[in-house]
C-alpha cells in the first residue's frame, strides 16, 4: 500500500502528527519499534508523574498533623507499590494511544524503520525480516535518550539512566543525582521526599539553570529545607562501583569531595536517535544531532521531514505536538502558522513546582528592554496559606515602553497548572494593565498573578 503519510516514532510528536494527518484526509501509518505513546508516555513525563503524585500524597499524610488530622499508625512509603502505580498509569496511556490511532483508522507497524531514498521505509520486524513501505511523505519522530557522559558511563544497575530510575527493585538507601534539569531535579525530589538520602550535584552556579535565577535559588533553598544536600558548581571525575556502596569523586570550589550512594542518576540531559534510520543514505543533512529543518519541518530532502527532539528547539512534549500539527497541516495543503519558539512554556513537576515562559530577567535586560519587575509571595496568598505550602512566588516582566508582557516566573503549588494564562496573555500580546483589568478569582493561587502585575506597576493590594 503506498501511503499518503508515514510518520516512524508514537511519540507525543509522532502519534499527535499521525492524528492530526487522518483528520485531514491523509492515508496514515506509524512505525513504532516498541510502545506506543514513545519516551514520554511510558518512561518520560506520565509515569514520572505518577511517581511525584505518590511522593506528594506521602508528604502529606506524612504532615497530616498540620492539617489537624490524626494518624494513629506509621506512615509507610511502599516503593514498589508507588511503582507499580507508575507502571499501571504509563499502560493506561499506552492504551489510550492504541485506541486513537485505531479510531482515526491509521495503521500501526512494528518493527524498527530506517528511511531510504525514494520515498521508502524499511520496516525490520522482530523476526529480521525487512519491508519496504512507499509514502509521499515521510515524517521522522524517533525522539532521544538519556545521554552518557564518558566517565559516567550506565551500567543499569548501580550508574542508572532515568528508566532505570523508575523501575529499581527496591528503594536505596542513598543516591547521587547527577544534573538538576528538570529529569534530575524531579528524580532527587521524588527519592528524597520517601527516604532516600540524596545529594544532587550540578555543574552550574544553580539549580534547574535555564530558569530565572531567583526561581533556582529558591528552589535551591527548599530543597535544603527538604533535607537534600545540593552542590553547585562541581563536577563528578570518576565514580568507583567495586564495592558495596558507589564511590563518587566530585570536583568541588573547595576542592575534591568523595560522596558514598547506592546508587548513581545521571540525568545529564538526552542525546537524539539518529543513528542506524538511514539518513546519511537518504541525503538529509544534520548538525551536531541535530536533523536541519525550515519552519514546516521540512528536511533539504523533498518529501522527509522530521519533528520533535530530533530537530533544534525545546525537547519538551507538548513542542514535538504542535511541531507535528503544523508540520502534517503544511503537508495537506494548509497554511499553518509557524511556532514561535518564544512563547513555549517550561515545568518542573518537583515540591515547589516550576513554570515559566519567555523572557528571564537577565535576558530582557540583555536585549535592552527597560523593564517592570512584579513579584508576589505565596507567603502573602490567602490560598497557599490555607494550603499550608507557602514556598515560592510569581515573578512578570513587561516592557516598561509598550506594556508587551516579557516573561512569566512562577514557583509554588501547582503554578504548572497556571502558567497557560501567561501562555495565552503572551499570544494575543495583551499588556499589564490589561491583565491589571482582568478579574481573577479569589481566593486562588492564579491570583497571584494579577498581584504580581500590580506590584509591577505600583498598585499591589495585598503586599
């Protein structure tokens, strides 16, 4: 069958673009070499969730008492019960996918694909044989993987990648969490809200680096609280593995530091699956792991194109989505608008959460912006009062000249949950003081950040 549309990988990139292809008319297939849903729905952001959504309900029957509730027994973190929810819930997903691609009639082929010139897939199933499947038009969504570094090399038992993370045997005792990007900085709060003692090492000067800087030094100082140690600025040289316990030689400010663990997250960042799809046969041109495309998705091969952690842009899920819609809408003849890589909101799903979009301080001052700075404390809302998690603020940034509203910081309970109004604000380049005219519910966490507007333009009421 020569189809009109062939998109390898079921990623959120992938299955999203598949999706969106049926819709329009296009005879669909996907090319999945292993579950469907991809990284994120099995191994990435659903059951990374599931996972912090037990470490929360832990904490907070751990501080039932807070909330004048009696808990006459121990409160008891079961680690392999937290991973079997995680487990059950990624399953789900994958069965959710399963059913929408069959209800959008798009056709589901296992096997490992490399692409080939003429507009051909190979398909090599489980058994070593090989198929070739015409399309016209080819999207690739292969995703990536955790990267390794070379003196922190993965052995999946005691050096560990985020998959193993999810699905230890049992709960260690210790662990050095290497990297406090959002993988990293989510695993140590997970681990180290049940029990685990966890040191978290960073290269940069702060945690969660690509944020504001007053949103990682506050994040830095709540881990503390929490009991995590946190060391910034340090290097891990060489770890030792021969014994019971992992050696961890880290090269700190104050000199060489050896921290002892059970176990070893290198949370590093990822690294692009480019290798062994026939790119290089095909003629598509890539920079460092990276496959060069416009702004369609288009590769400089007619025909192929490639969405997702494979090209350059945010490796976030909810990118490689809109990546794949606008890419199939130019395939079937329409005229999408490009994605405006400015307005793409970040999260971190740790205890404070982190959400954030556009601008960070520094960086508006860089462009040359004279800017207004609005923070509000959560410690001033009614709402995270009453919640009894006060931690963190939200942080605007507007254009001091034309009112463009810059960036959104946020920091707290569920701001993950929050950042869409600054999403949308930002899209439709609504100003201050109409978000200043907007009225938020109250009492409400999302309130906080119309005060932060108004503490902007010198109107705050309740700070």
């Amino acid at each position: 069958m020569n189809y009109d549309l062939i998109v390898i990988g079921s990623g959120p990139g992938g299955y999203v673009a598949a999706i969106r292809a049926s819709q329009l008319g296009l005879k669909t297939a996907v090319i999945e070499r292993a579950e469907l849903g991809g990284i994120c729905l099995n191994w990435g952001c659903i059951p990374t969730k599931a996972l912090l959504k037990s470490a929360q309900i832990f904490t907070y029957a751990s501080h039932a008492a807070d909330y004048g509730v009696k808990i006459e027994s121990e409160i008891i973190a079961d680690f392999n019960a937290i991973v079997k929810r995680s487990r059950g819930v990624a399953d789900t997903m994958s069965k959710g996918i399963q059913f929408l691609l069959k209800k959008n009639n798009i056709d589901v082929i296992q096997g490992s694909a490399k692409v080939k010139p003429g507009k051909l897939v190979e398909v090599t199933d489980n058994d070593g044989k090989a198929t070739d499947y015409p399309a016209n038009n080819i999207v690739i969504a292969t995703g990536a993987r955790s990267r390794e570094l070379p003196n922190l090399k993965q052995d999946g038992k005691k050096i560990i990648g985020y998959r193993e993370a999810m699905t230890l045997q049992k709960q260690p005792a210790s662990m050095v969490v290497v990297g406090s990007g959002a993988i990293g900085s989510e695993f140590a709060y997970f681990y180290n809200s049940i029990g685990t003692k966890v040191t978290l090492v960073e290269f940069m000067p702060n945690v969660v680096p690509i944020e504001d800087e007053e949103v990682s030094k506050q994040l830095e100082r709540s881990f503390k609280k929490q009991g995590m140690k946190v060391m910034l600025e340090s290097t891990v040289e060489s770890v030792d593995t021969s014994g019971d316990l992992c050696k961890v030689v880290i090269n700190t400010k104050k000199g060489e530091v050896i921290v002892e663990a059970e176990i070893v997250l290198s949370a590093v960042g990822i690294a692009t699956n480019l290798e062994g799809i026939g790119l290089e046969e095909t003629g598509i041109n890539t920079d460092k792991g990276k496959v060069i495309v416009d702004e369609y998705y288009r590769t400089n091969v007619e025909g192929y194109y490639a969405i997702g952690d494979i090209v350059h842009g945010p490796a976030l899920a909810h990118v490689a989505s809109h990546e794949g819609i606008i890419c199939v809408e130019k395939i079937a003849g329409h005229y999408p608008q490009p994605m405006d890589y400015g307005n793409v909101p970040g999260c971190t799903y740790t205890n404070p959460e982190i959400a954030s979009v556009g601008m960070t301080e520094k960086q508006a001052k860089e462009a040359g912006y004279e800017i207004l700075v609005g923070k509000f404390p959560f410690t001033a809302s009614g709402k995270a009062t009453a919640s009894g998690n006060r931690d963190g603020f939200v942080k605007v940034i507007f254009d001091a000249k034309y009112g463009e509203w810059l960036g959104c910081h946020l920091i707290g309970d569920n701001v993950t949950e929050m950042i869409a109004e600054a999403v949308v604000a930002r899209k439709l380049e609504t100003t201050g003081m109409e978000v200043l005219n907007s009225v938020h519910p109250h009492p409400t966490m999302s309130e906080a950040i119309m005060e932060a507007v108004a503490a902007a333009y010198g109107e705050v009421i309740h700070l």
